[in-house]
C-alpha cells in the first residue's frame, strides 16, 4: 500500500514538473513604441550605452512596469518610452529587447 501511494505521488508531481516545463512565454505583440530620447547630457559627451528591457504587458496591451540592465544612463528614458508603448490586448506577457544608444556623426 506504501509503495504504491509512494508511486502514485512520484507520478503526479513528474506530471506537474513536466506541466511548468512545457509552459511557453506569451510574447506581445507591439502595435506602436516611441523612440526613446538621448540624454542630454549623454549627447553633450557623446557617450553611447546598451540597455535591456522586459515590459509586463496587460491584458489590454499596456506596459505595467519595465525592468532594465545595462547603461544606467539611458534607463530613465528607456523606461519612460516603453510605458508608452502599446501592444495587441488580449496577449499578455513579457516584451523583451535591447536599445542602443549612439551619438550621431556630427
């Protein structure tokens, strides 16, 4: 009786480890985003930087919170462009992307 309630749990939970496994991110999909500005003082310095995002997109297509990593510098604005942002409602998840900020040729 032990051994087989002992194997009817190892089964559920390889079914619920196999379940969490098998689960794909939702990407959103962007309907429009703005550009982000270049810090002024990042420009005045022509100091370029790279910086990552994820946005959490609603149910309604928008941006309830951005994470960022890289160029401190450029978080700010990056962040202030993708609130922005607006993606197809109904496809709630994760807007994953890069931005890279270069100063322009003079």
């Amino acid at each position: 009786m032990k051994k087989t309630l002992l194997l009817v749990c190892a089964v559920l939970i390889s079914n619920l480890a196999l379940a969490a496994g098998n689960k794909e991110e939702v990407v959103p999909v962007r309907i429009s985003c703005p550009n982000p500005y270049y810090p002024v003082s990042a420009m005045a310095n022509r100091i370029s930087g790279t910086v990552n995002y994820a946005a959490s997109v609603n149910e309604k297509g928008e941006v309830t919170s951005v994470e960022t990593t890289g160029a401190e510098l450029f978080f700010r604005e990056t962040r202030s462009a993708m609130r922005k942002c607006k993606y197809e409602p109904g496809k709630p998840g994760i807007a994953r992307g890069t931005i890279r900020f270069r100063p322009s040729q003079p």
